[in-house]
C-alpha cells in the first residue's frame, strides 16, 4: 500500500494543510513533540505518534479535527480518540499539551459528495456508490495497514489508540 502523508504540522495550523487534501477524507495521524522536531519534517512511522484516526465523513477532516479540537481545548464534542488525551495529560500534569500535538494527513481523493437522497440512491448513481464506498474501504484498509506498520516498529499501538491502557473521560 503506497502511503502519501503530508509533512507535520503543529495541531492548531491544521488549515496549512488545505491544498493537501483537507477537505478529503482520509488518514490522519496525530503525535505529541514537546521539541518540535517533526514540523515540516516527512511523515514517518515516528514513536511519538500517539493517534491515528481516519474521517469518511463527506465533510472530510476539516470537520473531523474540528470536532477533535472541540474536545481537547473545550471538553465538548464527540471524537472518541479525543477523549482519551485529556485524562491522560491532565493526571500527568502537563501544561498546554495541546500546543505540543502535530497532525499529517493522507487523504483520498474521487470520492463524491452529495449522491445520496434520503438514506438511498437512485440507480442512475449506483456507479458513483460504489466507487464510494470502494474509497471507504480503501480508507479503513490504510487506518489498519497504519497501526500494523506502527506496531512492527514499536512492538505497541500508539498511546491512545489503545482503549485498555487509554481509557476516555
């Protein structure tokens, strides 16, 4: 599977992303660097990821990593991997460790947006359905082939991606 991450950038510039797909949906893949030493570095399978999530969503990750920021900054939303960092940060006591977090993307492009009526399709989009759905699948194949590349490398899943060990608020 050929990976096609962006370079890292820090969390809250997530909108320099947007003429790398951020209206897409996709991968994305989230670690927390005190140093700073990935921004605008490559992506790689690096130990300090601590998060990989992906967005099928029409609205792609623009909305996705809004929701996330809802609940890391605010306490409010729903993104289920989000809840996981608060706890954690919070018992450790480190201070402003949203600042610290860097995301890289990989997004999907030819998926198309609004070919659904109420729940269904009309047959004059069945073709457009399943190329829907085929880039769906193509996503959650890549999500898996990430933390399987992850854990060859680090023989663990990154931090909050693991539910036992990273329980939610």
């Amino acid at each position: 599977m050929k990976e096609n991450f962006t370079k890292w950038v820090k969390f809250d510039d997530r909108e320099l992303l947007s003429n790398d797909g951020f209206n897409l949906q996709g991968i994305y893949a989230i670690a927390f660097d005190p140093g700073g030493k990935l921004l605008g570095k490559d992506f790689k399978y690096d130990k300090k990821i601590v998060y990989f999530g992906r967005t099928c969503q029409e609205t792609g990750f623009k909305n996705r990593l809004k929701f996330f920021s809802n609940v890391i900054y605010k306490g409010k939303g729903a993104h289920g991997g989000a809840k996981r960092f608060k706890p954690f940060y919070e018992k450790e006591k480190i201070k402003d460790w949203q600042k610290n977090l860097y995301i890289s993307i990989w997004s999907f492009k030819g998926y198309e947006k609004n070919i659904y009526k109420q729940g269904s399709f009309d047959k004059e989009n069945t073709q457009k359905v399943i190329k829907n759905l085929t880039i769906m699948g193509d996503i959650c194949k890549a999500e898996y082939h990430c933390f399987s590349k992850f854990v060859s490398e680090h023989g663990r899943m990154p931090q909050f991606n693991n539910q036992k060990d990273s329980p939610k608020e």
